[in-house]
C-alpha cells in the first residue's frame, strides 16, 4: 500500500513538473512575465521559481521514498515467507524419515496404506 501511495505521489510531482517546464518553452515565457501550469497563470521571481522547484523536487523525492519503502517491505515479507516454506519442508523430510525408521517394512512416505490380506 505504501509503495502505491508513494507511486502516485512520484508520478504526480513527474507531471507537475514537465507540465510547467513544458508550458513555459520559449520567448513569451520569459521570468519577467508571468508563467503558466496547467492553465494557471502565475508571476513571480526567479526566486520563487526556484522555491517552487524546490518544492516539487521534494515532493518527488518523498514519493520516491514511499515507493522504495513500499517494495522493500514486501521483499522482506516474500523472503520470509519463503524461509518459513523451506524450513517446513525440511521438518516434513525429518519426520517422514523418522516415520520411516519407526516402521521398517513400511515404504515410500507413509501416506497410502492397503489393507493387508487377511487369510
């Protein structure tokens, strides 16, 4: 769930910024006149700009994180499950061949049993 949280958040902070890098290309879009993202015109300093950029980098930056977060956890949750898989088996492998041992005469896992002849 983190990870797809901080999925969105990545991809929204990807668009928010190639929108405005987009949408400001070329000589009408200069700093000294206002600017424009997603259809919202805006004016301000170099300064600001950069402080918005700031902003959206860390936006990004935290979303990144979530997602790296996220994955990681479920990594862990998958190896552990696959730890816990194999030392079942291996405890399945140790009890058939005690069963094994138990009951010489007796073959293969100890799971199918005929009925003896009787008579």
């Amino acid at each position: 769930m983190i990870a797809l949280i901080g999925l969105i958040v990545l991809i929204a902070a990807v668009v928010a910024g190639v929108a405005a890098v987009t949408g400001n290309i070329g000589q009408s879009h200069l700093l000294p006149t206002d600017f424009t993202i997603f259809n919202q015109h805006y004016t301000g300093s170099a300064g600001e700009v950069f402080a918005a950029g700031i902003v959206v980098g860390a936006v990004a930056a935290i979303g990144l994180a979530l997602l790296l977060a996220g994955s990681v956890t479920t990594t862990r949750r998958h190896w552990a499950t696959r730890r816990e898989l194999r030392r079942s088996r291996r405890e399945v492998t140790a009890t058939r061949r005690d069963l094994d041992r138990a009951a010489p005469g007796k073959s293969g896992t100890g799971t199918s049993r005929r009925a003896q002849p009787q008579g």
